[in-house]
C-alpha cells in the first residue's frame, strides 16, 4: 500500500513542496510561534477555512488533544502525492515524507479538505481516515504526523504504537471514519466563492452538496484524486476525460432525463399560459394525449445524403400503451406534486414546470468531480458551473421553484412513490437550504440584475 522515500526522491520538489504546505497551509506560517508548545500561534486566526479548522483551533488553544483527534478522526485527511505515480500503480498510495523544522524532524503531512491549495495538474492528492494511517504505519515510516502543518491549527503527533493505538481508538468511536456527516451545509469560509456568478452555480449543486455532507462552494479535490476517479466510474461510468466531456454537457443541455418527463410538465406550463390558473388533472390529461397522437400519428419522410427515408409512426397497440404511460406518469406527478405542498417542498396552488433542475444541479456537481478526477482544468471546471447557473435562472424564477424540480426529477428518477431516503433526503436539503443563515439560498439571489 505505501511508496516511501525522503522528501523530493518520490516525485521531485513540486510534491514534496505541495506536502509540505506550499499551498493554502502554507499561508499562514507569519504568525509567530509559541515557545509552550511547537508551531502553536499566538495571534489570533483571523480568516479560519471552515468550522472543521475552528474546531481543531479551538481545541489546541485549550490543549484538549482528545477532542482534536475526535475532529480528526470524523474528517478526511488528505495527503500530496505525484500523478504518474498513481496512475501507474492503482490501488496503492505514494508516501511522501517533509522535513518540519519546527520539530527538526521527518513527518508525514496531512491536511483537512479546506486547507488544501487550488487545484492543479500534478502532484494531486488522495485522501484517507485517521484509523487508516494508525493502521497501515509502519516501523520505517516518518516519527511524526503533522496535521495542517504551517497553520495556526497545525498539530504534530508522535507515530509510535502506543500513539497509532491511541488514533484507533478515536477513530473506533466515529461511526463513518472518513465521512462528514450526510445531510449537513457545510461551507468553505475562506477559499470558495460565497458570492457571484460562480457561487451562484455551486449553489445550484447544493442539494447533492448537502445529501453527502460536502461543501457546497469548494470547487477543488473532492474525495482526492483516487477517490474521485473511482466514484466516477462506479456511479457514472466516467473513465475518461471524452466520457466527462459528454455526461457534462448532457446535464447542461438536460439531456440526461428521461424526455417524456419534460413533455408532459410541458403540456400542463402551455395549457397554465394560455388558459391562466390552475390546470386540472382530467384537461391535463386529454392535452396531453390529443399532443401526442398529434406528434406520432403519422409517418415521416426526411432527406438524407443516401436519399429519402419513410419513418412509419408508431402502431396502434404501441401508441395505446404510450398514452397509457403518460397518463400514469401525470398520475405520478400529482400525487408527489401533493406530498410536496404538504411538506412545504411546493407552495399551495403551485405546480412544478420542468425537471431541468435535476440535471442542472447534477451538472454542478459533474464540474467538481471532473475537476477532482483532473478529466478538466480548473477553468474549464468553473465554466461549467457557469453554465449550470445560467440555464438554471433561465429556467425557474426562485431557488424554492428549483428546488421542486430537482426534487421532482429525482423522485421520479429513483423514488417509486415510496417516498422513502430519496424523497426524505432531498426535503431535508431543501429544508436546510431553505432556512440556515448560511445558506446560499438566502445569501445569494437566484436572478443577478439584469437576467
């Protein structure tokens, strides 16, 4: 599992360097040290990433190592490691040891998700859980693990067995090592946008952000680099930068989902603009099965360079068995269109237009994970996201009227009228998104003058 070798051996000076803090870490290296205690800051941290570096802070300043391994062992901890390296040798890790003065010692680094610096092609960084480092140490390894080394919560911790046992047993005591709590906003303080266009399109990812307990603003390394790549292809069947490319702009163009699903919301928008009002369920069921004998009834014939081609529409046992889709599919709809009024996800007398939000919010997120698995560049990454949030205000006109999209399409994608974790999980993000002062739905407004 491990690649060991002094700092700069493995994959030269620009990993070691990334180890070491020569990123975001590396920032806060003014403040003076205290002598009580190595690398502890006297001044005060002024600009802390997020709540996981605070509580870290707050525990060293009271000296309380239980309740900092406690954090730690709840988090991913993630260290820098060469590319090529990992590339050629999947299912291991590359172990690259830095020397910190302030212990005059050799160290393995690792850091909490927001201390990470931006992203950039090489080295890139894995993550693991503190019960993985306890367990997989060996007698050879560095003498130290040095946490956010370089920051005013940086602490260094002896690798002897009786300290790796100690690690285990904090780690034994969270339940998903390695896994912030699902169903949780978290935010990057520093280092991820909160406002503007680009934050505007992160928040559009929100609801997944919030489901997996992720920042919803880091537009980063994810999981890291190994991880991100893995859960591409088991979720997605991403394996490759041309596959990313495709799934990305199936999602910005909603293309994803299943078409049927946008034609039959669409049928009861146009009948709600031309009549006014409410669109009861018998007309939007007639409309919809009058439009689509209208669209399939008759044959087609298209020109092509081979020359002209007959496209028989459907026969009539197929097109009854479309229209009695579609029906059940209406049917579908208003009963979750029900729940959601009742659980407050959709306004009395509202109905949801389009389930475009499902792939724009998934289209967010697809940015972030193909910047993590490096299948695209950070630009190329935040031009994505400006996309999801242009298409997104396009399309619905409140964050509360995207959210019913989004969860609509997922309900319908996975949920089987069972209203079960996929259902609950989603009314959860929009609750949460819906009412905490740090949430960027009420921060950021969905429509900037001008759209």
């Amino acid at each position: 599992m491990w690649k060991r070798g002094a700092a700069g051996e493995v994959a030269g000076p620009d990993v070691a360097n990334a180890a070491g803090g020569g990123g975001a870490a590396g920032a806060a290296t003014a403040h003076p040290a205290s002598p009580d205690h190595p690398g502890t800051r006297a001044a005060a941290w002024r600009e802390i990433p997020s709540d996981v570096e605070r509580r870290l802070y707050e525990a060293k300043s009271r000296h309380d190592w239980a309740a900092y391994l406690d954090v730690l062992a709840g988090e991913s901890l993630y260290h820098a490691a060469p590319r090529g390296w990992l590339e050629a040798h999947p299912g291991r890790v590359a172990i690259t040891p830095v020397w910190r003065p302030e212990i005059r010692a050799w160290c393995t680094p690792v850091y909490t998700e927001a201390m990470l610096p931006a992203p950039i092609d090489n080295p890139v960084f894995f993550s693991q859980s503190l019960g993985w480092f306890a367990r997989g140490w060996e007698a050879t390894d560095p003498p130290w693990l040095a946490v956010n080394p370089g920051s005013p919560c940086e602490a260094y911790f002896p690798s002897g067995p009786g300290f790796r046992a100690l690690w285990q047993r904090h780690a034994d005591n969270v339940r998903d090592a390695c896994a912030p709590p699902h169903e949780t906003l978290r935010t990057l303080w520093v280092g991820g946008p909160r406002t503007g266009a680009v934050a505007r399109g992160l928040a559009c990812g929100a609801l997944m952000s919030v489901k997996n307990g992720r920042y919803w603003n880091a537009l980063g390394h994810g999981h890291g680099y190994t991880d991100e790549r893995r859960l591409l292809d088991r979720w997605w069947g991403v394996t490759t930068r041309e596959t990313w490319q495709r799934h990305q702009e199936d999602l910005l163009t909603a293309e994803m989902s299943s078409p049927v699903w946008e034609f039959t919301l669409g049928v009861r928008h146009s009948l709600a603009q031309d009549f006014g009002g409410h669109v009861e369920t018998g007309h939007w069921r007639l409309a919809t099965e009058r439009v689509l004998r209208s669209r399939v009834s008759t044959a087609r014939v298209e020109l092509s360079p081979e020359g002209v081609t007959r496209t028989e529409g459907p026969s009539e046992e197929e097109m009854e068995a479309q229209v009695a889709g579609v029906k059940r599919l209406i049917g579908r709809i208003t009963r979750y269109e029900a729940r959601f009024r009742a659980d407050g996800l959709l306004p009395e007398g509202r109905f949801v237009r389009s389930v475009a939000a499902w792939d724009y919010g998934r289209a967010s997120n697809m940015a972030r994970f193909g910047l993590g698995a490096r299948f695209c560049t950070l630009a190329e990454a935040e031009e994505a996201v400006l996309r999801a949030g242009r298409v997104s205000t396009a399309a619905y006109r409140s964050w509360e009227d995207f959210s019913a999209g989004y969860a609509l399409g997922r309900c319908l994608h996975f949920d089987d009228e069972e209203f079960g974790p996929f259902y609950e999980e989603t009314l959860t993000g929009h609750r949460l998104l819906t009412t905490e002062p740090e949430s960027p739905w009420l921060t950021i407004p969905f429509r900037s003058e001008g759209d």
